[in-house]
C-alpha cells in the first residue's frame, strides 16, 4: 500500500536541514569535527519524516508504534546489531518492527543504497553528535532531536511535528527577559556547563512529573524560608520534619566523590521519588536546594494578597509571541493556583504538569511585574 504524502515533512524539511547544517558547519569550526554525524539533505529528511507518520497510525497488535529513527550508517554506531537483510524504509515495515524497538534509547538505523534510496540496516544505542533522530512518539505525533555531547543522555528537541502543525523550538527561547533557569538546559543549549546538576535536576523532575500522567504541581521555594506556608493552607497535607534531604544531597555530592554510574543510577532514583510524590493531589513543595518539604497542600490566597487578573504567557518556539492572558485561559486548578502562589511568593517557582501533557514553568517577571508561564512541554517530548 503506497500512502499519501504527509505535506508538512515537506514543509519543515529544509527548515531542518539548515538546523543541522549550522550545528554541525559551527562544531566544525571548533575544531570538534571528530565524530559528528552525516548532514541529511531536506528529501532524505522528508523521506523519514514521511514514512515515520504513516508509520505511527498503524497498529501492530492492537499498540500504535513508539519508535526513534536515527539517520547514520552502521560504521557509525558502536556496536551496531545488523539485519542480515536489508529492510524498506516504508511505514509496514516500521509498525512490524515497532514492539522489538519501543525501549528507550533503542533507535532504527537508516542510511541510504547505493541508488539513493534508503533502507533500515539494524539498531543501535549510540548515535554521534547532531545525528538526525526523529521519534515517533504516539500516533501523529513526531519530534525531530539531536544530541550535542556523547557524554549526555539529553536529546535537543529541534521541532515537534502534531498532525499538519508545526513548531520548531527557538533557539533564543532561553533569551527572554526573566527567563527562570531551568529553560536553557531545556532547550539543550547549556554548553558553558558541561554538567549543571542543580538546574538539570529541575529538568528531570519535570520530565518524571509530565510522564506519570497524572497531572501534578512542583512549588520550588528558598531554602531556610518559611514564608512558604503563608500561601497553603496549614497544616499541610503531607508534611517532612526534618526536610528529606537525600536528592540535595546527592547533588551537593562532587564528582571525586563519586562512582558516576552508580551516582546517576541513585540520582535517578530519587528523581522519580519525588516526582512520583506530584501525582498526588495537592502540590509538592522542595526547596532550591532539592529539599523535600511537604507535598499534598493545597495552595491558598496569602492573607493582604490578590488574585492575579492578567499573567504572561510565552512558548519557546519560533513564531511564538508573548501575550497577556487570563489565567483561567492556561488550565484548570493546578493552573490558577501555581500563578496565585507565584504572584504571593515572588521569589519561588511552580512548575505545572497537565494530564493532557501540557506542562508550564511559572515564575515572577521582575520586568514585567507580572507572573510569567512559560509552556515548555514542546520541549520534554
């Protein structure tokens, strides 16, 4: 069965392809050509893209395909596990292949024939810096990524394909005024730092929060303040006496202290305990430190405070403007609640996870004296 053209791989194929290009044409520059991945041109990208989305409609069995596709010879995977025979790149094959590469971190390798076309060779879980990777993600839902370092286990989103729109995240997304911290290392362009514990630590527990579905709220509030609990009502649904310190310390831990894999494994581990602690109603509240300090509560109107009429709202993709909402325009309670507390407590940040995947940063806007969402989800997919 040949299946239609999918229009927008063809309209963000270029724009994707120059993406790649400047990232790989800048790493040359540097002198950190060694090691890169080979420049798709925009058909090839149109190509994967293509066959990828009629791909994620199929089902196999009754599941839809959850598959990542990596553009890369064999040569360039270290091991690769090789097909003997060489499979079509076409949407029947993918569905087939989908339950045997749903893991994460597992990627379908496609490089061209000798005639141009192109082909599955096998898998692998190493790919090169800037390698082309588009993962399909649930039915008509695609994302086109990269990795800049070897070293990392974080992808930087370049576009976010859902059904016929298009966003293509900014890259100057992170230049915003007020921008909170945790962004930049969203976006993936926190190079200055090869290891930012403190900020990506935010990044994991959001992932954790957006992936157990439940929808969730993340207070993240000074160390060794209690004005906190001005904004909640008290006591607590669940509080933590003395604060749960494990994740603060095992980010406070130094390098030479530690055995890395075992350090990232016990890391990890914490992540998910706290962000597993969100699916429960009521917010969750950590110091910046990565204290735990109560979770459960239920946010209230501060006594003398006000309830927030206008909020900022900005999305890091191209395109994207800032506009002044209300907020009962972002969501429901979570939503309403997270800006209240930020409006009352300016010098702390809520972080909301929607069921429907939706997830918002908020923070105080000292410019704009106004609290600021950020919509950031185009970024955790």
């Amino acid at each position: 069965m040949i299946e239609p053209g999918y229009p927008v791989a063809r309209a963000v194929a270029e724009t994707a392809r120059a993406i790649f290009a400047r990232h790989i044409e800048a790493a040359r520059r540097k002198g950190k050509g060694d090691g890169l991945a080979a420049e798709p041109d925009a058909q090839i990208i149109e190509r994967i893209i293509d066959v990828a989305f009629w791909a994620s409609l199929r089902h196999e069995e009754g599941h839809p395909p959850k598959i990542s596709l990596a553009f890369l010879p064999p040569a360039q995977a270290a091991p690769p596990l090789l097909f003997e025979q060489r499979l079509p790149l076409d949407a029947g094959s993918l569905a087939k292949l989908a339950p045997a590469v749903e893991r994460p971190g597992i990627h379908l390798g496609i490089w061209r024939d000798e005639a141009g076309g192109l082909y599955v060779w096998g898998t692998t879980r190493r790919v090169p810096r800037f390698c082309f990777v588009l993962e399909v993600v649930e039915p008509g839902l695609l994302v086109i990524k990269y990795r800049r370092r070897l070293e990392s286990s974080k992808y930087v989103n370049v576009a976010v394909l859902r059904g016929d729109e298009i966003k293509v995240v900014s890259e100057d997304g992170a230049g915003l005024p007020d921008c909170p911290g945790m962004i930049t290392p969203l976006l993936g362009f926190d190079t200055l730092d090869p290891r930012p514990e403190s900020v990506s630590v935010l990044v994991q527990l959001a992932a954790s929060m957006r992936a157990h579905g439940r929808g969730g709220s993340l207070l993240v509030v000074p160390r060794g303040s209690a004005a906190w609990r001005e904004s909640v009502v008290w006591p607590a649904g669940y509080s933590i006496a003395p604060p749960y310190a494990e994740l603060a310390q095992l980010v406070r831990r130094e390098a030479r202290e530690r055995d890395e894999r075992l350090w990232q494994e016990a890391l990890q581990d914490a992540v998910e305990a706290v962000g597993g602690l969100t699916a429960v109603d009521g917010a969750t509240v950590i110091s910046d430190s990565y204290e735990l300090l109560a979770f459960g509560v239920k946010i209230r109107l501060r006594d003398g405070g006000a309830l927030p009429e206008r909020i900022i709202l900005t999305e890091p993709v191209v395109g994207g403007r800032a506009t002044r909402v209300n907020p009962a325009e972002l969501g429901g309670t979570r939503h309403l609640s997270a800006a209240q507390f930020v409006q009352d407590q300016r010098d702390s940040v809520a972080l909301v996870a929607s069921q429907d995947g939706r997830f918002t940063v908020f923070a105080w806007s000292p410019c704009e004296l106004a609290v600021h969402a950020h919509r950031v989800e185009t970024l955790l997919l």
